[in-house]
C-alpha cells in the first residue's frame, strides 16, 4: 500500500486525477472502475478540467441501489452523468452500472462480472470508503472473496447516506454491489478519504489486521493499492 497524504482533500485529489489522466493517455481504451459519494466529486470535477479524450474509455460503476427509479436524483446512475458522463465525451454504451431495478438480480450479478471480464478486466478502480470500512457497498462481514451480488446496508451507512436523501427512511436497504473479490482483481486501486470522520476506518484499513470487519483492510493484500489522504483521516 503507497499512503500518499496532503494538506488538503483537494491536494490529494489533484495527485489523483494526475495519475487517472497519466493512464488514460498511456491506455486510452483503458477500463475504469468508478466510485460515487462526496469524495470522488472533486475528482471527477478534476478530469473533466483536463480535457481528456474518453471516447475509448469503459467505465464498470462499483454499485447501486435497489428499487430508485434510475432516474431519481440519488440513483449512482444519475450520480454519475451528472458528476462525470456528461461533462466528456464517453460512450453510453461504454458505460456500466449496476442495474437497481432488475428483475433478476443474481442474472444480472453474474452478466456484470461477465461483462467486466470480457471488457478484459479493470485496469484501475476508485474508491471511497465508508465509515465502518466499507468499499463498495461490502459492509463488515461481507466475505473477503465476493463478488458482484445483492447485499443489505447496514443501519449506519443507512444513516451516514441519510443526507443525500429527505430522510433516513427514503435511503433503501439493499444494494448491487461490485464483490471484495471484483474489486481486488482490478490491476490498480485508487482509494480516496477525506475528512475526520474517516480517521478511524482509515486507521484500521491502514495498520489493522486485515479483517472483514473492515472490509477496505483487504486492500493491504493488493499489489497496486494507493490511498489518498488529507491531513484530517491521516
Ligand atoms: C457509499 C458508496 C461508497 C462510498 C461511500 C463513502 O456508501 N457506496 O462507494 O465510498 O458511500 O461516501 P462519501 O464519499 O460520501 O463519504
């Protein structure tokens, strides 16, 4: 694991976005993996500002919820043209995200994993993390060889989720998320976290054993990991 800590969340995210820029032009059918939440906004803002060309960029979303319409405002879908897709000039069709409204989940689960596969796998995945650990939507517990499949939230990313919603009781309680497994075969991980209220799942992802009670720890097994630090979570 490289810990590469700055000042800022925003000196953090330049070195970030450098590095995804640096590979795009290296590789520009390159495979995204891509994350939502607060922390990767900036980053996303970042890319757009470079100009770059994603014209032969595939992108595979880390994971949804169940049961939003995919146009609700909070659906990582709409997350995700609003913060990125449509700002450059990628292809729809090059785009992946968990479908929240199919009807067969364990299908669709598998034809992800299908998909990422035959796209030749992920050359490089962002991530957040929660504040129990989570990467993904892989809560404590889940195991540490997973892959794409339905899972339930637990009632503090629930809570933690809450803001984006009116209210606790309007975020849903299942999820399609990308497994521990996927995201460990991507060829390089970008982990992102800002803030004090990350200090501690950063603490144990960091220097703890590496556990299922903190599923982010997993990453200490990964030859490419980075994570990106403000001096607040560092
Ligand atoms: C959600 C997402 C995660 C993300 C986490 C942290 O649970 N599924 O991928 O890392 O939120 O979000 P934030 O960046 O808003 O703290």
């Amino acid at each position: 694991m490289e810990i590469i800590i700055q000042p800022t969340a925003l000196e953090a995210t330049a070195i970030a976005a450098r590095m995804v820029a640096a590979h795009l032009r290296e590789k520009p059918d390159a495979v995204l993996g891509l994350a939502t939440g607060s922390t990767p906004v900036s980053l996303y803002k970042e890319l757009i500002s470079m100009n770059l060309d994603w014209s032969g960029v595939t992108t595979f979303n880390l994971d949804e919820y169940i049961g939003l319409p995919c146009d609700h405002p909070q659906s990582y879908r709409s997350f995700m043209w609003e913060n990125l897709f449509r700002h450059v000039n990628i292809r729809r069709e090059n785009t992946h995200i968990p479908d929240g409204n199919a009807v067969d989940v364990p299908a669709f689960c598998r034809g992800y994993e299908d998909r990422i596969a035959a796209a030749g796998g992920i050359d490089l995945q962002v991530l957040g993390i929660g504040t129990d650990g989570h990467i993904g939507f892989n809560e404590p517990s889940s195991s540490l060889a997973s892959r794409t499949r339905i899972k339930t939230l637990t009632q503090r990313t629930r809570d933690d989720n809450a803001r984006f919603f009116g209210s606790v009781e309007e975020v849903p309680h299942h999820v399609i998320t990308m497994g521990i497994g996927t995201i460990m075969e991507a060829r390089q991980c970008l982990l992102l976290a800002f803030g004090e209220n990350k200090t501690r799942a950063i603490a144990e992802a960091v220097e703890g054993p590496i556990t299922a009670s903190n599923p982010a720890s997993i990453l200490q097994m990964h030859p490419s990991a980075r994570v990106f630090l403000d001096s607040e979570s560092a």
